[in-house]
C-alpha cells in the first residue's frame, strides 16, 4: 500500500482474498526492534487502511492496555473513518506517521490479532449486504467508524472497558467493510451503543457523586 498523498486519491474498499489472520502473522514475523506508523501503514500491504485499522484496536483487546496509545490510535481510526467516508484515501499528520512504535508491544498485539482473526476468518464472509453494498450505506459505516475512533480518545483510559468497548466498534466496522460482512456492521453499532450508554453512566456516576461530594461539604 502505498503512502498517502496530499492529493487524496480515491480510495477503493474492495473485498479481500487474503485471510487477514495469515497477512497479521506474516507481518509480526517480520518486524524490526522500533518502526513508525508509516511503516506500520505501508506493511499492511493490499488489505490497506481497514487491515491498519484493525492492527490499531488489537492493543486494547488485550487484558492490560498499551499505555499512551489510545489517543493516538483513536486518531488514526477517526481519520480511517473520514477517508471510508468520503471514500478518499485520508490526510494523515506526519506527527502520528512517524510516531516510534516498539517491537515488544506491537508483536503480541499482530499475534492476538492474528489468533482473532483465524476464528473471523472461518466466520466472517460477505452476507446482509443490504449493510455493506452501496456508496450511501459505506458512507454511514464510515461515519460509525469516525465515531468508534472518537470515543476511544475519550479520557477514561484507567476505567476498565473503556477502551475495550470503542476498540471493538471499530474493529467491528473495520472487518464488516473489508468482508462486506452485514453481521459485523450489526455488531459494531451494538458495541457503539453499549459504549455510549457505558460512558453516559459513567459521567452520570461522577455528576452524582460531586454532588454527594458538595453537599456533605456545605453541611
């Protein structure tokens, strides 16, 4: 795949003949001590953006999370999710393209990955494609993954699920767009919902809680 341009050319999202599990395992056998994520991006190969989009949610499917990252992937996800939108292939800050990412966190999370994808593959295929055919529907699915890529930058990083939840929208999305798999897209806004209603009683619990606070206070 090549490096984005300033030039946008039109990106095309097509299906994939490649098992992403065999493409993940390839790529974690291959990888140098230190790589940016140009680097990352242009060994994604073919599959492209929504491959490089999935490799982004696999840190935070493990039990612990990669620190400092959310942020940054959630970033790279939100500008995936603009470029499936407009079905360009998206702008992408040098400073997040030459961010360093280190071999010994990025190896285990190719290789969940790839264990994860060798149990979609048998699974995942093109099916409900009323949810994956046509420019107006992807246009949608790649405003979901927009979402899914903002709530991961959401700050509730040290909450358990916080990130987990929005990852596995975006992964959701990112597979059901690349298999044109209906089901997929199904369970990503599921995920999307869940993690709204997850934030939203979040904040709530915090709200009632400072005013906990505040009263015993004025007492």
């Amino acid at each position: 795949m090549s490096t984005p341009s300033s030039s946008s050319p039109s990106a095309q999202f097509s299906d994939t003949q490649t098992q992403l599990s065999a493409t993940l395992r390839a790529l974690a056998a291959r990888l140098p001590e230190s790589l940016t994520v140009r680097e990352l991006m242009q060994a994604c190969g073919e599959q492209g953006l929504l491959l490089f989009c999935c490799i982004l949610t696999f840190p935070f499917l493990l039990p612990v999370s990669v620190p400092g990252v959310s942020t940054v992937f959630g970033a790279l996800i939100v500008l995936i999710g603009v470029g499936v939108t407009f079905n360009r292939v998206p702008w992408l800050p040098r400073k997040l393209l030459e961010k360093k990412l280190a071999r010994a966190s990025l190896q285990p999370a190719l290789e969940k990955g790839a264990d994860v994808f060798t149990k979609v593959d048998r699974l995942s295929k093109p099916r409900l494609l009323v949810l994956t055919h046509g420019a107006s529907t992807n246009r949608f699915n790649g405003f979901m993954l927009f979402v899914a890529g903002v709530l991961l930058m959401a700050p509730f990083g040290l909450i358990p699920f916080s990130n987990t939840l929005p990852a596995l929208a975006a992964l959701f999305f990112a597979i059901g767009i690349l298999q044109r798999d209906g089901y997929a897209i199904l369970a990503g806004h599921g995920m999307t919902l869940g993690t709204i209603g997850y934030f939203g009683a979040l904040i709530f619990g915090a709200v009632q809680g400072g005013r906990g606070l505040a009263s015993l206070i004025g007492r």
